[in-house]
C-alpha cells in the first residue's frame, strides 16, 4: 500500500506538474521531480522522524513520474 500511495502522489504531481509547465522538456522534467524524489528520500533517512530512505520508494515515484509524463503526451493536452 506504501508504494502504491508513493506512485499515485507523484504521479498527480508530475501530472500537474506538465500541465502548469507544458513547455519543458523531458530533460528538465525529470531533473526537476526525479532530484525531489530522491530528495524527499534521502531527508527522510537523515531526520530520523520514524521514516527511512528506501529504494522501492524511489522507484515508485520515479515509475509514477514516468507514466504521468507518458499520459500527458498521450492525452495530447
């Protein structure tokens, strides 16, 4: 349920996230959300407030980035 909770959030953000900027690449794109995903991971291991860095995180979020990049593309907005 964790990564599915992981994979919806930032696929929502990485959707909203074209539609706000839809003139930036797929360079950008992925610099952009993908850093603050690992981002989001690493400062959750160093602030030791009950939650770790996990891999399978970061691979949930960067999977819902990606679709929610496919999606829009595909949508044609």
């Amino acid at each position: 349920l964790d990564k599915l909770i992981h994979f919806t959030i930032f696929f929502l953000l990485g959707f909203f996230f074209r539609v706000r900027f839809p003139q930036v690449s797929v360079l950008y794109y992925s610099l952009i959300l993908v850093s603050y995903a690992l981002l989001t991971e690493i400062l959750q291991d160093t602030m030791h407030w009950g939650r770790s860095f996990e891999v399978l995180d970061a691979v949930a979020d960067t999977l819902g980035l990606s679709l929610a990049y496919y999606i829009y593309n595909r949508l044609g907005l």
